[in-house]
C-alpha cells in the first residue's frame, strides 16, 4: 500500500474514509438545507447563519485531512528522504491560509 502523495493519489484505510465521507455527506445536507432556504425565500441572516455553519464545517473536514495528511503523506515521505514534500506541504498551507 503506496501513501506517496506526490503521485496525486492515495489509499486510505476503511476509519479514516468513513469519518471523510460522513463529514462530506453532512456538508452536503447543509448547502441542500441552504439552497431549500433560498429557493422558500428565507430571511437573508437565518441564510446566513447556515452558510456559517457549512463553512465551520467544511473548516473541521479541511483540519481532518491536513492533520491525516501530515501523520501519512508528510512523514511518510520525510522518513523515505524526499524532503520536497515539505515545500509541497508548505504551498498547501499557503492556498488553504488565502
């Protein structure tokens, strides 16, 4: 089983695709939610209030992977001598920090 992320591609056990998926699946029950309230002409702050809630939890779904990311991908390629992977870790950080 290959965790070598710089191949774009990576395996992951039964858990940590679960706990992926389901948070996922939350995620897209919320923007649903937000859609529904838009389309029944819902009060502008009790949108944006749920849109809020989508965004924290997309934010829990974001520091899920990164921390699975860094126990896996990033110390995997480390131990392995690729060192590249931290400037790859480090532009990541830069996109999810704009």
């Amino acid at each position: 089983m290959s965790k070598d992320c710089c191949s774009k591609t990576k395996h992951r056990e039964e858990p940590e695709l679960r706990a992926l998926t389901n948070r996922l699946n939350r995620i897209e029950g919320q923007i649903r939610g937000i859609r529904g309230m838009v389309e029944n002409h819902a009060y502008c702050t009790d949108i944006l209030i749920q849109v809020s809630a989508a965004q924290s939890a997309l934010n829990a779904f974001i520091k899920e992977l990164l921390g699975n990311h860094i126990r896996t991908c990033v110390v995997d390629d480390i131990r392995a001598g690729n060192d590249e992977v931290i400037d790859d870790f480090l532009t990541t950080l830069q996109k999810l920090m704009k």
